[in-house]
C-alpha cells in the first residue's frame, strides 16, 4: 500500500466510520504500472513529482507554471485559464504509450463547476499538433458528455457517457480503458462504467507522444481548471472489478470530505415531531436511515404518533452513507409529540384525498374507500355504477354526468360528499396515453441524457398490452432553461432536463404536464423540492412560465419524486401527489394551479385515492430504455391528432384515373396518359409522384373496345450519402437564362454548394480552405459516385465533379483576403440576380467571421454568365446594418460572428435576411436591390432555450407553404447531437414578422437523429428546403455516414437529400420511409377506343342552356339559383367538350333540365325579395366569375370531330366541384362562423 494511505481518523462525536467490507483488502493493481504520480504533498523543488510505479523506466513529471499556494488538500491544484496564459498543468514522460495497443489513465480529480461547461482535456497523450491524441474530458455541454476519446489517422473517435455522470467540486476518481483486443474503449467514474464503444484504432497508432499533459489541450481549449491527487497510466486495460478497486482505495485519501462531510452537509438536528411525518434527508438517495423503533418511526420517516393525552415517545434515528467503499453513520435523539388530531379533521382529511378524475372510460374501477372509512358511490345521466365500483355507460357516445361519493367514518354522525362531473368514454373508443422519460444511453441511438431525460409519449395497444412510442421513442416535452437567453448577447448553457413526467386533464380540458426538472442531460434534480409544470392545449404545443416561474413549491424539504395530478371536480381544486426522497407518498392540493405563485394547501402522508398513475418499468412493455411514467386516458379525437404529428404516416392508396376516350384511328402520341399519380396518406393528406412509364404495348388504337394500361410510378431514391464531407449543403433549382450562339436559351439547372467539411476541419480544410460548387441538368446528377475515383473526395477536399469558386486569399470587396472557412453558403436569387450567401473567416483565428454575399456576373443582355467559372463570380461583399456597423453588434459594443444567412421573401414579395448570431437566430428586412445591408435593425426570433438545442440555434433556411412561412434551423453542437427545429408565422405579408412573438417555436425538434430507410443517420442537421424535377419539395442537409461501402468515409459531416411531405395537420414530415411514402408504385387506366363514325346530338342540351342563359337570377330565390347555377356550369362543360360522348350529354341534358324545374320565384313585386337580393349579389359574383370559363355558344360544333381524346369526366367533376365550393363559399357569407383559438402551430 503506498504511504499516504494511513488509519482514519477518530470520528467526530455520533459519527462512526466504517470502511466497506471489500476495502480491508482492497490494492492497487501493479502490473504493467507505466507511471504513478502522487500529488498528496509538494516536492522540494516545487514541480517535479516522482514516478512511484516499481520498476517503470519513465521519469518524473514537471509542474509547469508552479507556485506554493497551488498545493493543498494533499493535492495540486490546477489553475485553469487561457491555453497560451499561465495556468498551472503537468507535462509527463513522453512515448508513455508508444508500443502499447492496450491502456488505462485514471486520475483521481476535484473538478470546478466551469469544466463541466467547456472543452477541455483532463490529460493527453499525443503531440502538439491536435492531429492524433488520447484524452478524456468531463464537459457535459453542447452536446457532449463525459468521453474518452482518441485521434489517429485522422480521425477522432468519442466514446460518450449517455448523461452529465460527474460532479463538480467533488472528488471523483475518473478512469479511461482503451482494449486492443477487441478495439473497446470505457470510461469509469468512481469505479462504475459510464461509457463504453468501439474505437478501429489503438494507442500505437498515435505516433508521435511529444506532449502527454494532465490539464493542457493540444487544440487552444481552456486548460483544465480543479485539482489532481493521483495519476496512473498502464499499459494494458484494466479490467471493472481493477478499476473499482482503485477507486476504493483512492477514495482513503479524502475520506472526511467524502463521508463525514455528505453527513454534516444534510444539516439534520435532533428534534420534535408533532405530525404525522418526520423530513429525513437522503441527499438525492446518498443516504439511509434506520430507526431504532419502527413501529413510532418507520425507516422513512413515517410517524405514527401516541394517542392524545400519552407520554412522548424518544426514537433514535441514524444516517449511514457509503462513498466509494467508505461507509459513515451519525445518529439523532427524536421526540414524537401525541396526536392532537380529532376524528372529524381526519376523516375530512381522508375524503379530500378522494379524487376521481373528469375523463375516464367504460370500466374503470373506481378506488375504494379511503382507510379506516365507508364509501358509498351513486351515479347518475346514464353512467353505471357496479359492485366493486366498476364504471360502465351502454352505446358506442361519451356520456357525461355525476358521480357522487359518501365518505363516512365511524363515530362521526354526517358524511362528507363529493360530487364529481365526469365523461365517461365507451371502452372502445378510449385509448390509454402513456408519459415517460427514459434511462439514457448514447447519441449513437438518438438518447444521450438531453434526450432521454424528457417526456415521450406511447399510445398503448390495447389488444396485446405492448405500448407503440410515438415520435420514434424521441422526446416530445422538453423544459425551458432556468434563464431566458439575454438578448443581442452570446447565449449561454441555462438547460434543463426531466424526470418523472405525467399527464392529467386539468378543469378547463387542457392537459397538465408534472415532472421533477433536471440538471441538463440527468436524472438528479435542480430544485429539490419543487415540481415543473407546464400546459398544453392539444398535447401538440406545450407552454410553460420561463425564467425557472414554472416551478411550483409543494412544500416538501426531502425531494419530490414521481409527481402525479388529477383535478378534483367536487372541490375545484388540483390535487398533486408524489413521492419523497425515502419513497414516502405525499400530496397537497391547490385551488389554482398557474405558476411559482401558486399557493399549495396542507401537506398529507399518503397516496390520495384516484385512477391511473404511475407505470413502473416492469409494467411496462414494448419502449426500450423505459425508466418511469404515468398514463392517462384519452378519447380518439386526441389520438387521431397525436398520430398524426408524431406517428409514421403511411401510403393508403393512389387515386384512380378517369377513363380516357379516344377515336379508332387517333394517334398513339396524342394518348394523353396522366403524369402525375396522386397519393393518399393515412391521415388524410395527399401526395403526388411523377409516373414514369406507361406500357402501351398492347393498346391497339385501330380497334375498337376497351383497354388496362398499367403505369409505374416513380420514385426518385438519392444515395446515401449524396455527397462525403459536405456539410450545410445548398441545392438551388435554377432557370439559366443565357445567350448561345446568339440566341437566347433558358435551361433548368441543378446547382450544390455546401462547406468542405474534410474529416471535421471546416475552419482550415487541412491547409486548403476553398468554396466547391457543382452543377448538372438533374439532382440524382450531382450527387457523389461511390466506388469511382471521378467523383469522390480526396484527402484535402476537392471532388473531380465541383468547381472551384473561392479559395483561401481571393479578396473581398474591401480587398482583405479570405483566409478561412467559407462556411453555410446558399444560393439564392436576390433581385434576379444569383446569388450566394456564406460566412468568410479572416486572419487566423476561426472566430473571425462575418456574413457576405457575392453574385454572378450578367453581360450586358442581362444574361447570366457560367457560374462554375470563378472570374464570373463579383467578390465577396460584407453585409452590415443600414448605418455600416457590423451585424453581431452585441449589446457590451463587442462584435460576434454572423454567419448561416439565408433570404426569403413573404407572399407580398417583401424580402428578409435570416441568419445566426450570438447563438440565437436573428432576422431583418432588406430591400433586394441592395443586398449589402439589412433596413431594420436585427432581432432576435429563435432562442436555444432547451435540452436538446443547447446554446444554439443555427442555420435558418424557409419556405413558404400554404400562406405560411416555415423556418427551419438547428440546434445543440455540432456532431451526433445535432438536431432540426421549426417555428411557424404567417406568410401572407400582413405581419410583421420583426416582432418575434409573430413566431411560433416548437419546443422539440421536427427532424432529429433516427433510422431512415432501415439505416441510423446521425446528426441530421442544417437543412435547406428545395424542389426536384417534378416540383416536389425536398430536404437538403448534413448528418454522418462514415461506413458506407465505396466511400472514402472519412470523418467530417455528409449531404443527405429527402423528399418532404405535408401532413394533414400542416406540418412537414421530413423522414418519410420509401415504403411509407409509396406502397404499391403500380397503376392503371382504362382506355375506350370507339368509332369515329358516332356522331353525338347535343341540339337537346343547346336548347336548354339557351334557356338557361335567358333567366333572371333576380326573380328566384337564392338557394334554388345556386343549385341551378352548378348545374348550369356542368352543361356547359359538357357542351364545350368536343369529344363527350353522347351518355355526358344526355346526363348533362337531365340534370339542367330539373335545376331549371327546381327554381322558386321569389314573392313580392318585381321579384326583389330581400332574402334573393343580398345573397343574390354573392351569387352573381360567382357567375361573373363563371363565364370566362365558356357560355353557351350557339354556333359551335355540336358533334365528335374526327378523332381525339376525351376528358369529359374529370372536366366535368372539377367544375361540379368548384362550382360546389363556390356555392359553399356564398352560404358562408350569411352563416357566421366560430372559429376557435389556434392551439398549435398547425
């Protein structure tokens, strides 16, 4: 055993420590002991520290920057500060690991708060040159976790914990493993894994080990800031049980701090206890108690208390903790005071904690009487009640009435009754919703501790009892940092998470979300005691009180657990239920529920009595990773809604095809075959896809009869990926309006741009920064050729296939080089000019980035010049504020980065900028013709307010949509966390979209980490809405495909191209499956040939719509002329149609006739009615609006030419139909209309 390890000290009086029974034998593994550094006491020369590992040919380490006052605590402590400054950190042997394929580093450490929210590396093993290193780190912000990581070859490799599973200002002891044997890399926190994955490369394959560091980066990170005791470096991977040893005995060296002072910091007395409840501290479940007379006190702190008029009773409570394999206990002398309760305050008691919730369904069993009472239930308006308290209603309607309790105790003369209002579902139309969090695992599966620790919802299925997640088991609810991000300041880390999450229906039919809000990416709890709540109209859209308002004081002191809400109808109250740190069931209640001002009732021991609630993991079946829940019951207007915005959608069907009549002899290239097939969803939406092909092999068009022509739709599939290392990809549909040959030509053309992103190094682009652009006549067309050197990326950047349209040192406008980055361009047309916008980085430093935009040159035609030729390009030129001054001018007078501009235009053509700055998303006007300068002042519109886009929100791109402006962009760091975010304004340029409250955020992301099409895509990030060939809307972003089979597959991010559908609700849905999207891509026509020599007599149908055209819409009443008004519109359609047969035009004849049989003359003198007048104008403007579209015409041809194509049927029915929604447009004008609220963004 080394030396400082020593007797422990004499406890303090009532606290004993006792080492674990595994620690007496516990010693520190030795062999293959490379070096062991010993920081417990300062050297004579005050910075070289003895390599104590017996045998070991390394030499000592050295302090750099060393100073007295940096050894204390039997540690040294580490400084911190700038990479260049001086701050204390340790330089070690170097070639520590040089021949080892196999290691472990651990470090026994005290972090301080700031490392838990910067980049940092504890320690390193490699060189200066940040190209290949073994390092771990403890950030837990923009979206990292605690890692161990290694570079070699190029490539970095993070091994990540699934959450933040360290604490600052404790220590820790922190272990790295990396296994060549099987290429597993671990990392361990005081001796438990918290982290585990493949890594392809080994320590022997970083070849250069000049600077091995404990607390010093080879990037230009902060130095690590807190103190070091140990450090060990083996040459061979240690194995679980080795590592947890050397967490036990390590733990020895500051065991006071460890045990005594968790136990003293729970700042618990001996006391007197006059209820029914004695607090007793855990320290988030660090600490036990035990009682030394359960039947006064239990374990947990439940007090069953002497009778009134009895002795007090003394009970000797003890706290006991383990650390580490250290274990410590402290008793406490409580005195239980006697009851003073009467039995009418407990029976009332007793019945406030009776609660039946407002919506239930058919058969629920209702809870029995409180203890120690009588219940009595009656019902009424249609609801059962059963022996047992079994809820039942008759027919397939909700139905809602009362249910009424009598709450009765013995020796109590009058029972106390509650009321209850209630909506009982039919069991079949009653669907059980399930909230929960999960525990989490890893950004490979789309549930680091961000995601995990929010509120998904399951619906479950009934049949089988298995629950189906919605939203790909990905969180839905996601709180509010504790802090608003300050404005025109760079954001910060304010996120939070959650646990624990439930659903109830609240008086008003809105939902209430409880959870206990989180640390970010973690289960413990940031404001112990308090619960979050949150609202949500639709369970679509969530709202909750910012700046941490949303916590509600329960008035608990020992932590709020698996909280749990039903509104009390009888009393107009909420009851709130949970269970405290010792598992002990608590509630309250409160007669409003809003905020932190609300006001909580007595505090009760005990479950209060209602339906449903909390869902362990072991009943729970078919959501992995499940940790905890609660369920509720929902009817199937909810349902349909949630399936909609976060189900899969699914191709029900493709609308069929109206028969086509053409005349023996036509010709084959008139055949008007449809081209585009419509799709029906399982929602209700619709979308189209192009039919490639038609086989016409055997349609004989010289013989009459009846004809099946089968058709196949298309389905355009992008590879995957489309395009290595090319990150914030840009893909523009351009119309290339341009001279040739002296003539003039408009060619439609496909261009892509998007960062060099070569193996992640999208700053330097190793040592050739550049802008590649490539261009061809269709998508598919640009995209990268697997397997073919031609199109392909080489190791510094460049594909054969782009051109080349800036490169490091081409001037600006002011004639200062672009040195950098060349980061997020997009193609866009400003004032018909084609345009790109993208973020130049000057000098050295990457942070020196600003916003700019270059366009293509015109010749003097005003005809575009080749956009792949460089010198056609005008050089880059800043954009600023109106008055000069830079966009990111921040409110302290510094200028940040602006960088991600997009454009856009609302539906009145008025333009704005959008782009990212300070970390927020912000916006302005700016008149096209000068596009150098924004005309309003910048603001901000979107915030990185949660977990899962911490610190960031990047990357705007939008479009707009059925009269609304849909802005995507991105959030969380850049990696496998990287996710897609969506807020929604009104697109009609009636709005002014520079106040941000015009925009509506969702909390959770519209795009994020998944599989698609069977494969993981990670990262999915920065997109930029487009359109194909066929006028489809496609999605063009970045994300990660580094195993892909004829690619390069290096480490930096990938394009990725999909196509977007529009759900019923109004939303896009970005990761349809090809099978969701298409189910069955084969279709048919029937084609009639018949002969040429039929003639069709439509002198009957002439005669009529003469007459027709002969009435007075004046004299007759409005509802009979607005029948006759479609009819009308139909016969004409039908008359005009030189190939309808003469079955259209009889049914065309019949259906006038009786409209005009149908018409009511109006009563009254001149036949001006006041009910025909006002609506007749309306319905005078719909046939004005009419008649452009054909009237009668007395001298046309009434019969078949001699050959041709007929669309009588679907002419006819597009008329019928606008001509009914003409109609219906008419009616709405004398109908009023409520509309309600929008309570989504839909």
């Amino acid at each position: 055993m080394i030396a400082w390890m020593m007797a422990i000290p004499t406890a303090l009086a009532g606290l004993a420590f006792i080492p674990a029974a595994a620690s007496a034998v516990e010693s520190l593994p030795t062999d293959d002991l490379l070096a062991e550094y010993s920081f417990a006491s300062k050297p004579s020369d005050g910075h070289t520290v003895a390599n104590t590992a017996p045998g070991s040919a390394f030499g000592e380490a050295q302090v750099q920057n060393p100073g007295d006052d940096l050894w204390k605590d039997q540690s040294l402590v580490l400084s911190g500060g700038d990479w260049s400054g001086g701050g204390s950190w340790v330089r070690l042997p170097a070639d520590l690991l040089s021949d080892k394929s196999s290691a472990t580093v651990q470090m026994e450490v005290k972090a301080d708060p700031d490392m838990l929210k910067s980049f940092h590396f504890m320690w390193n093993i490699g060189n200066a040159s940040n190209q290949e290193y073994l390092f771990s780190s403890l950030n837990c912000a923009f979206g990292r976790q605690p890692l161990v990581g290694i570079k070699a070859k190029g490539i970095e490799h993070l091994v990540q914990s699934g959450s933040c599973a360290v604490r600052a200002d404790q220590w820790m002891s922190v272990t790295a493993t990396l296994d060549g044997s099987d290429g597993m890399a671990r990392l361990y926190v005081d001796g438990e894994e918290v982290a585990s994955g493949k890594v392809p490369v080994t320590t022997a394959d970083i070849g250069d080990q000049s600077l091995n560091t404990i607390g010093h980066s080879p990037w230009k990170d902060v130095n690590f800031k807190g103190q070091v005791a140990n450090f060990r470096v083996y040459g061979r991977a240690l194995d679980a049980g080795q590592v947890k040893s050397i967490s036990t005995v390590d733990a020895n060296i500051h065991r006071s701090e460890l045990v005594d002072g968790r136990i003293d910091a729970l700042d618990f007395h001996d006391q007197s206890v006059d209820g029914d409840y004695l607090a007793l501290p855990t320290a988030g479940g660090t600490v036990t108690w035990s009682s030394s007379d359960p039947s006064i006190i239990t374990d947990t702190g439940m007090v069953n208390q002497p009778p009134s008029g009895a002795q007090d009773q003394t009970v000797t409570m003890t706290a006991t903790t383990t650390v580490r394999g250290l274990t410590g206990s402290k008793s406490y002398r409580i005195t239980v005071k006697p009851s003073t309760k009467t039995k009418a305050e407990r029976l009332q008691e007793a019945a406030d904690g009776y609660v039946i919730p407002p919506l239930i369904a058919s058969g629920t069993k209702l809870p029995g009487a409180p203890d120690h009472t009588t219940l009595q239930l009656q019902a009424a308006s249609g609801i059962s009640i059963h022996d047992g308290g079994l809820v039942s209603i008759a027919g397939d309607k909700p139905v809602s009435g009362r249910i009424t309790a009598r709450i009765t105790a013995a020796g109590i003369a009058d029972p106390i009754v509650k009321d209850f209002e209630v909506k009982v579902l039919p069991k079949s139309k009653a669907s059980t919703l399930l909230a929960y969090d999960r525990n989490a695992t890893s950004a490979d599966t789309a549930n680091n501790g961000d995601i995990a620790h929010s509120m998904h919802l399951a619906l479950k299925d009934e049949a089988s009892g298995r629950y189906q997640p919605y939203n790909g088991n990905y969180g839905i609810f996601f709180p509010l940092g504790y802090a608003s991000q300050p404005v025109n300041q760079n954001t910060r880390d304010y996120a939070r998470s959650l646990k624990d999450p439930s659903i109830f229906m609240m008086g008003d039919g809105s939902y209430g979300i409880l959870s206990v809000r989180t640390n970010r990416g973690s289960d413990v709890p940031d404001s112990p005691g308090r619960l979050l709540f949150a609202r949500s109209a639709d369970l679509l859209a969530y709202e909750e009180s910012p700046n941490s308002a949303g916590l509600i004081d329960l008035g608990e002191t020992n932590g709020v657990n698996s909280p749990y809400g039903v509104y009390d109808t009888a009393s107009k109250t909420t009851m709130i239920g949970w269970y405290d740190d010792n598992g002990v069931p608590k509630y309250t209640s409160f007669a409003e529920l809003k905020d932190k001002d609300s006001v909580h009732g007595p505090v009760h021991v005990g479950r209060f009595a209602t339906v449903g609630g909390s869902q362990p993991a072991s009943e729970v079946q078919g959501i992995d990773d499940y940790r905890h829940g609660s369920s509720m019951v929902i009817d199937q207007d909810r349902v349909k809604a949630l399936q909609t915005r976060f189900g899969r959608l699914t191709n029900t069907g493709v609308d069929g095809f109206k028969d086509i009549t053409v005349t023996k002899g036509s010709s084959a290239d008139g055949l008007k075959l449809p081209k585009t097939a419509r799709l029906t969803y399982s929602d209700g939406s619709t979308g189209s896809l192009p039919i490639r092909d038609w086989d016409t092999s055997h349609l004989d068009l010289d013989k009459v009869g009846e004809y099946e022509v089968a058709g196949t739709i298309g389905q355009t599939s992008y590879k995957v990926p489309f395009a290595e290392e090319r990150a914030d990809p840009s893909i523009y549909k351009w119309q290339w309006k341009r001279q040739v040959d002296g003539h003039e030509r408009v060619d439609t053309k496909y261009l892509m741009i998007a960062t060099n992103d070569i193996e992640g190094d999208c700053t330097w682009q190793h040592g050739s920064p550049h802008m590649p652009l490539r261009m061809a006549d269709a998508i598919a067309d640009l995209a990268d050729t697997p397997g073919q050197d031609s199109g392909l990326i080489d190791a510094n950047g460049y594909n054969a296939k782009e051109h080349i349209i800036l490169k490091a040192g081409d001037p600006d406008a002011e004639g200062q080089p672009i040195m950098h980055s060349f980061w997020a361009p997009e193609i866009h047309e400003i004032n018909g000019r084609l345009t790109v916008l993208f973020m130049a980085g000057y000098g050295n430093q990457w942070t020196n980035g600003k916003a700019v935009y270059m366009q293509l040159k015109q010749d003097a035609g005003g005809h575009d010049l080749d956009p792949t030729v460089a010198s056609n390009w005008e050089r880059p030129r800043a954009v600023t504020r109106s008055d000069g001054r830079p966009l990111a001018l921040a409110a302290d007078g510094s200028v940040g980065m602006s960088l991600d501009m997009s454009y856009f235009q609302d539906q009145k053509g008025q333009s704005y900028y959008v782009w990212q700055q300070l970390g927020a998303t912000y916006l302005a006007r700016m008149n096209p013709a000068d596009p150098a300068h924004v005309t309003t002042d910048p603001v901000r519109i979107v915030a990185p307010d949660y977990a899962w886009n911490a610190t960031i929100a990047e990357g705007p791109n939008v479009t707009l949509h059925q009269g609304k402006l849909y802005l995507m962009y991105s959030g969380s760091s850049v990696g496998k966390t990287y996710t897609t975010g969506m807020a929604v304004a009104d697109g009609s340029g009636n709005t002014d979209l520079t106040n941000p409250a015009s925009w509506s955020n969702l909390n959770y992301p519209i795009q994020n980490s998944g599989i698609f099409n069977g494969k993981w895509q990670l990262g999915t990030g920065h997109g930029m809405w487009s359109e194909d060939e066929d006028g489809n809307q496609i999605y063009v972003f970045h994300a990660y495909a580094n195993r892909t089979d004829g690619y390069r597959n290096y480490s930096g991010r990938d394009t990725f191209v999909r196509r977007v559908h529009w759900a019923a609700d109004g939303l896009p849905v970005l990761d349809m499956d090809a099978n969701e999207e298409l189910a069955h891509p084969d279709v048919k026509v029937r084609v009639k040939v018949v002969n040429s020599s039929v003639k069709v007599d439509k002198s009957g149908l002439s005669a009529a719509l003469k007459k027709a055209d002969g009435l007075d819409q004046g004299k007759y009443e409005s509802g009979s002329w607005l029948a006759f008004t479609a009819a009308r519109m139909q016969a004409q359609a039908v008359y005009d149609d030189p190939n309808a047969d003469q079955a259209a035009v009889d049914q065309a004849l019949k259906g006038l006739q009786e409209a005009i049989k149908a018409l009511v003359p109006l009563s009254g003198p001149g036949g001006n009615g006041t009910q025909g007048g006002s609506l007749g104008q309306g319905t005078s403007l719909i046939s004005a609006g009419v008649s452009g579209n054909g009237r009668h015409d007395p001298g046309h041809d009434a019969s078949v030419g001699s050959g041709g194509l007929s669309s009588t049927g679907a002419d006819v029915a597009a008329v019928s139909l606008a001509a009914l929604l003409m109609v219906s447009l008419a009616l709405m004008v004398a109908i009023p209309v409520r509309r309600s609220k929008p309570s989504s963004l839909a």
